[in-house]
C-alpha cells in the first residue's frame, strides 16, 4: 500500500509541480513582448476565450460588429503607429470579412496582421465539412505579403516573430497568421514556452541608399528648369517629418502632396503646389517622387496630363526596387527607406545648394493664388439646401482651428471636393480611401485614429459611404470616443436625383429622400444633429469637437450639387454606341 502510495506521488509530482502554459497564453504573451497593446476584432468560436484573456492581460482589445472595419482599424493603426496593427477574426466568415481589410492593408503599404482562429486542420483538409470549414491559409496568400501557420505552441514565440517582420520591414503589407483552434489549447512547459518566446530585434532595419544613386538624383534635380517634388503616403509613413520638411524647404521647389501626404508640409506653405496641380504635372520638368508610386492617382506618371510625351525625367525614392520604372523609365532612382533617403539627400546638397529657378517658382505661385481666389466666394456661401462647397467652407475653417484633429474621408464629391478644400496643416491628419478609392474605412479609420492617437476625430463621409460601415457607430459610442462623424446627405451615389425610366424601383443610385443619419447614433446614446445650413453645420461641429461626445451629424447638401463619380468620373468605361 505503502509503496503504491509513494509511486503514484512520484509518477503526479512531477507535473503537479511543473508550471505550465498553454496557446492562450503564448501568443498573448508573444504580442505583448513585441509592443502590441491594442487588437481589433470580433469575438465567436475559436477565439473568444483569447480575446477575453488578451483584456484581462492588459491588451486593449476592441470588438467591432463587422469585421471588415476592425480590420480597417488595425490597417491605419499601422500606417500611424509603424508598427502592425492587428485584427483578430473568427474562421472562414469571419476572416473573409477581414480579408478585404487585409489586401487593402497590402495595397497601400500599411503593415497589419490578420489573425483568425481557424478549423480543425484534418477535417479541413479532407474536406470533411468541418464546422467553419475554410482553407484560409491558401485563401489569404495571393491578397497579402505573406502568410503563416502555427500548428505547435513552441512555434509561437518564432510564427509571431516572423508575422510581425514581414509586415514592418521593407515595403510594409499585411500578413496573415493562421491559428488553428487546437493551438489555444495545447500546453507546454511555462519556462520552456518563456525562452521559445521571441522579440523582434530591429523589425525594420534602415535601409541606406547607395551613395552613387544620391549623388545622380541630386544632378538630375540641380540640372531642372522647372522642378517639381510629389510628396507620397509612403513619405508620410516614414514620420522623417523634420528632414522632409528640411529638404523641401531647402530645395526651395513646388511640392504637390498625395492625398494622405496632405499636412506633411501645411497645406498653406508658399511652396505647396496643390491648387496648382494640372499646371506643375504638365509643365515640370524633373520631378522628384518622395513615397509616391506613378499608378493610376498620378496617371502612371504619362499622358495628357503629364504635358509632352518623354518631356520629363522622374527622380524616385521608394523602398521597393520594383517601384522603379514600374509605368514609366525612371532617371535617377533612390532605394531605400525614404528616412534614409532624406537624409542622405539633405547631406549631398550641402550648404551651397541652388535657388530653385524663380520663373518657374513664381509662375507656379501665380497659378495657385489664381485657383484659390476663383475658389474663396464659393466657400463662403451660406445656401440651403447647401452645396458642397458651402458646407465645406465651413469645415475647412474648423480644421484649420483645431491643426491637431485627425480628418477622416470617405465618398466621391465627399471625398474629392473634401480633399481640394480643406487644408492640411498637420502629418498624417488626413486618413482616406487610399489606392483603391475603397468605400466602407470610415469608422474603422475614425475608432482607430482615436485610440491610436487619443486626439479628435472629424470624419466626413458621403451617405453611400457612411453606409458601408455604419454600424459601427455603435463601437464608437460604446467606448466614448471622440469622433464627429459629418454624414454628407445627398440622398444617393454622387447625386440623388437619378429617375429609374421604366419607373418602377429607385434609380441604381439612390437612396430614400431625406434620411435622418442623425437619428441612428441617438439610439446608442450619442449626439445626432440634423444640420441644414453652413451656419448650423458649424455649430453642430464645432459642439462636437469640444465636447469629445460621439456625434453624428447629417449635413443636408443638395442632392442634385454633385458630380458623377466626383472628379474621376472619367475612368467609366464609354461604349462607342451612342446610348439609347
Ligand atoms: C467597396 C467599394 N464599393 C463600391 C465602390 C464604388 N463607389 C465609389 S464612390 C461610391 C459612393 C459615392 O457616394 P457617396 O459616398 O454618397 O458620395 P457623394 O458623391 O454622393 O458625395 C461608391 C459606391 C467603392 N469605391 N468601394
Ligand atoms: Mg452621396
């Protein structure tokens, strides 16, 4: 008896008194040695239990009602931190509605990890019909940089290292980690599992541009008659905000920001170009791309809006190798990070660096007072129902009172006229649709500017675009954020006054007339106001943004005021049929 006894202590000692961990556990404490302090996601099978675990750990974990808008937050969380932001899904449905987030996370370089819990590995690839059934890994690798699977808890600590590196070195992208639903479970010695844990060291490692390249960049930007720098949303990533705004200044050259690369420099700087675009594409002669890519937003960098034909030499500062004669052939490229860059350009002009050519610096100037002379006696118009421009005069004066808040913008007149009106004075306080002109980031962008960043948030949004995520109005009363959401009213898509001909449903385009937006927020307790006039638009926004109170406002504009497609309406494709 006795003897029994003793062996059956020894045989449950050993683990008795061996400390364990288990996948739960490991990956919380894999994200939170790598810096993670915030997840955006929606809780269900096989990942509630880790949300809730990853809370109580100290991880901020914030639950959307749709996917897809958790994983636009955790997309821009990346693009303003630099470091990924990470979106947790459920398996097949639930990491679907987060792919779309993670490709557009990829598009426009912003890092981001998509984790989802996915199926039973063996059901999966038997193709047995397990619950959630989805190979998820196969699906996310074409829409993403790269993807991987867990399938042991002492590969955590390594499968996490790597998500994180490859989706903040080089070129950022997103990056999709696939836990399967057992991993959470499996255990594993609790020091064993400690020393398997791994932190990042140098996640993006700078990288230096050749000193030949700068030196042939710079010779290529002193030989311009008439120079031109385009700055792009990669430019605003680097946050190199003092040596970009050094070399610009330096250079003395017109600069033309990209939309989210608006602020970089004010918007009101002497040698911003932006009311002067068409003139400095067509006539520049050199131009200097700073994290912008010649696709389709800068006309793949030729045609009728870049002058004539070979008339210009393109000097290109981009991270990817690949970026270089992507569209067209590029006279003096610059790989490396653009911090790097920057600075090694600033270095190689020296304290003796020319004047930009003060023809071509003050014909860009008189272009620009020109432009933005015609546009002032539309902004201070006071019409209602209102326009675009009366409402948006308004809005512009409210930015450039409060520099610090953070623009969110969605739509096509909303998004365009947006854009070209209000003035930027800040980086990286313009969060938008970026290179997919995507419909449905604006509450995604607008939760996670403010948790990111804990400062205001103005988010202007056209009707179609507010619906995509409207939601998660509810997310943004639920943890009282500081958001302002302008619902750009005009009673459809582009415009709301579009007649079905054979008058039996609604036109394609619109909506129902005269929706009260306004109301939905009132039923999660946050503020709707219904705005008619420039006046009470102002008012509305200007309550909102002191008081910090989550607030919708549906700002009525004229549904026939807008354009089709806004400014790009141009890329419909026209049959050389005559329409009936
Ligand atoms: C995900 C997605 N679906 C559809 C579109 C096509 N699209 C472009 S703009 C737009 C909505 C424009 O209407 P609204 O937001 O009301 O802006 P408005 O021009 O009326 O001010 C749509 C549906 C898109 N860009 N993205
Ligand atoms: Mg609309």
């Amino acid at each position: 008896m006795a003897d029994a006894a003793v062996k059956e202590k020894q045989a449950v000692a050993p683990e008795a008194e061996q400390e364990l961990t288990d996948g739960f556990h490991l990956i919380i404490d894999a994200l939170k040695l790598n810096g993670v302090k915030t997840i955006y996601g929606v809780p269900g099978i096989p990942i509630t239990d880790f949300g809730r675990m990853a809370q109580a750990s100290g991880i901020r974990v914030l639950s959307f009602r749709h996917e897809q808008s958790a994983g636009y937050a955790a997309s821009i969380a990346g693009f303003l931190t630099k470091q990924p932001g990470i979106c947790l899904t459920v398996s097949a449905p639930g990491f679907l509605n987060g792919l779309t987030a993670l490709a557009h996370a990829t598009t426009n370089c912003f890092p981001m990890i998509l984790i989802s819990g996915s199926s039973e590995r063996e059901i999966v690839d038997l193709q047995q019909g397990d619950y959630e059934e989805m190979d998820q890994l196969a699906t996310a690798k074409p829409l993403c940089k790269a993807a991987y699977r867990i399938l042991h808890a002492q590969d955590i600590g390594i499968g996490v290292a790597r998500a994180i590196r490859a989706a903040v070195s080089g070129r950022p992208g997103g990056v999709y980690l696939d836990l399967p639903a057992k991993l959470f479970g499996q255990v594993m010695d609790a020091e064993q599992g400690r020393k398997s844990l791994v932190k990042v060291i140098d996640p993006a490692p700078a990288q230096i541009p050749a000193p030949d390249a700068v030196k042939r960049a710079l010779d290529v930007l002193k030989g311009a008659q008439r120079p031109l720098i385009i700055l792009g949303k990669g430019a605003a990533y680097a946050q190199a905000d003092d040596n970009i705004r050094a070399l610009v200044e330096k250079s003395g050259v017109p600069f033309l920001p990209m939309s989210m690369a608006k602020g970089l420099l004010p918007d009101t700087h002497p040698q911003c170009a932006g009311a002067a675009r068409s003139t400095v594409l067509k006539d520049s002669d050199v131009v200097m791309l700073i994290g912008a890519r010649l696709n389709w937003l800068l006309s793949h960098g030729k045609g009728k809006a870049w002058g004539e034909p070979h008339s210009k030499k393109f000097i290109q500062i981009d991270i990817e190798p690949k970026e270089m004669d992507s569209n067209v052939d590029i006279a003096a490229p610059v790989v490396g990070d653009i911090g790097s860059c920057v600075s090694a350009l600033l270095e190689g002009m020296g304290a003796k660096w020319p004047a930009a050519p003060a023809d071509w610096v003050n014909a860009v100037k008189a272009k620009r007072e020109e432009n933005v002379a015609k546009m002032a006696p539309r902004l201070m118009n006071n019409n209602v129902p209102m326009d675009y421009h009366g409402a948006l005069g308004v809005l512009r004066t409210i930015v450039k009172e409060r520099p610090d808040a953070i623009l969110v913008n969605e739509g096509a007149n909303a998004l365009d006229l947006t854009r070209g009106i209000i003035d930027v004075y800040e980086p990286r306080k313009r969060l938008d649709v970026g290179t997919w002109g995507i419909m449905g980031i604006g509450q995604g962008y607008a939760i996670a500017a403010a948790v990111e960043t804990g400062k205001p948030v103005l988010a202007i949004e056209g009707d179609s675009a507010f619906g995509f995520s409207g939601m998660e109005i509810e997310t943004i009363c639920r943890y009282q954020l500081p958001v302002c959401v302008v619902v750009f009213n005009n009673d459809g898509i582009y415009r709301g006054t579009d007649v079905n001909p054979l008058g039996t449903d609604p036109a394609t385009t619109v909506f129902v007339k005269g929706s009260r937006y306004d109301k939905m927020i009132e039923a999660f307790g946050g503020v709707g106001v219904n705005a008619t006039s420039p006046d009470e638009l102002k008012r509305a926004v200007n309550a909102a943004m002191d008081s910090g109170k989550p607030t919708l406002i549906n700002a009525m504009i004229d549904p026939a005021a807008g354009s089709e497609s806004g400014r790009i309406g141009n890329l419909n494709p026209q049959s050389k049929l005559k329409k009936k």
